[in-house]
C-alpha cells in the first residue's frame, strides 16, 4: 500500500458522550490517535498518510472560539513538534484552502513544510479546511486560466494536467480510506482520487483508534480483490 487516508471523525460527540462541558475540547484528544496511525504507516511503510481534520464547510459554519481553539492546537502541536517529524523522517504537507488560514499558522506550516521536504520515511498529508469538490473547482479554474492566458491548449488536458493542478497534486490515490466517527460517508474527502479505494468504517470514534481497529481494517484491505473494473 502507498497510500492511507483517515477521516478522523467523532471527536466532537466522544467529548459529548465523556461528559464535556465544552464539546470542541474533544480535539485535543485526538492527538494519541494521529500518533498511532503515523506510527503504523511507518511500521507498514506506507508512503503517504492523508488525515482529514476539517472540512471547509464546516468550518466555516464553526463558531469564532472554536476556530480560534483549532488554530491555537494546531500551533501547540506542530510548533513544539509534537509528532516528531524530523525525527522519524516524516515530510509534512498543509492541504486546503489556505486563505482562511491566520498568519501565524501559515508562516508556521511554510516553516514546517520547508524544513521537512527533503525527508522520505512517510509524506503526512493534513487536510484541513479541505473539500474534495472546492479541490475540483479550483482545479479547474486553475486550467481554464491557463487556457485563456495561451499557456495551455483545452486539447492538451490530460488527466494527469489535471492532478498536477489539484491541491493535493498527483500524488498516488489512496487504497485504503478509514473513516471513524460511526458513519459511512465520505463526506467530500479526495473525490478525485478515490475512484478505486478500499473503505472500512470502524464502530468508533476518533480518539479511540488504536492499532487493533487499524491492523483489522488493513487486514481487510489485503483480502479485498482490487481489479480496476477490469
């Protein structure tokens, strides 16, 4: 396998059920997860690990404090490195629509991006404020520029023009999508790349993902007979 995504869904509605006050703290508990799986894509040595965070429209339909609680965890986090990325050789990667992103988290992903390019061990793709149709439309936007300014000929479209111009480029679709959070949706995450993907959906929520839950859905993935319509 090359590449897993996690919808990294529930964490909202596992802080709910725990009795919190505040529902959105329920982030700050998905951290063990987000560990556990760069720790098992390293382990499998799967090449590109995509985690889903947030969707654009929903967070756009978010309150100001919870925004404002989302920037700061992820500047606790990627500021004090908690994942470790140079450590273990991890190449990290910010997808989304980045025009709602403050200054101070962008300067701090350029840094993180810039700093981390070079390393092969695992490529972290996080997706936040991400949507697979918004990808799609600003693709395509992309392309239609290009042709009106000359630099491109409709007839040279490939599909592979087209990847390149997608936020997540063309790197490799993912076979395997995880999604927790006890729904079985997609809900707008890689719709481009997802033609030909394996899904599980595991009876859980986020924070509570470990290696058993990851290790069965693998398990399912090796059994599954992947032929391309063919």
């Amino acid at each position: 396998m090359k590449h897993l995504g996690l919808i990294m869904d529930g964490n909202r509605r596992w802080a709910r059920e725990h009795k919190f006050q505040v529902a959105f703290h329920g982030y700050n508990y998905a951290i063990d997860a987000i560990k556990t799986a760069i720790e098992f894509a390293i382990e499998k040595k799967i090449e590109y690990l995509s985690l889903f965070a947030l969707a654009l429209d929903n967070f756009e339909k978010r309150a100001s404090e919870e925004k404002e609680y989302l920037w700061d965890l992820m500047i606790q986090l990627f500021g004090s490195d908690a994942f470790e990325l140079k450590k273990h050789g991890i190449c990290i990667k910010f997808i989304g629509d980045q025009t709602v992103f403050p200054s101070k988290v962008t300067e701090l992903i350029k840094t993180l991006e810039n700093d981390t390019k070079d390393l092969t061990t695992l490529h972290l793709n996080i997706l936040f404020c991400y949507g697979g149709k918004q990808e799609i439309i600003a693709a395509t936007k992309k392309l239609a520029e290009d042709v009106s300014n000359g630099k491109l000929n409709p007839i040279d479209i490939t599909e592979q023009k087209f990847r390149q111009a997608l936020w997540c480029g063309d790197i490799p679709d993912p076979e395997l999508i995880i999604r927790t959070g006890k729904h079985s949706r997609l809900s707008n995450f890689l719709t481009f790349q997802s033609t030909f993907t394996e899904f599980c959906f595991p009876d859980c929520y986020w924070p509570d993902l470990n290696k058993k839950l990851l290790e069965e859905c693998f398990i399912v993935y090796t059994k599954a007979q992947r032929n391309f319509g063919i």
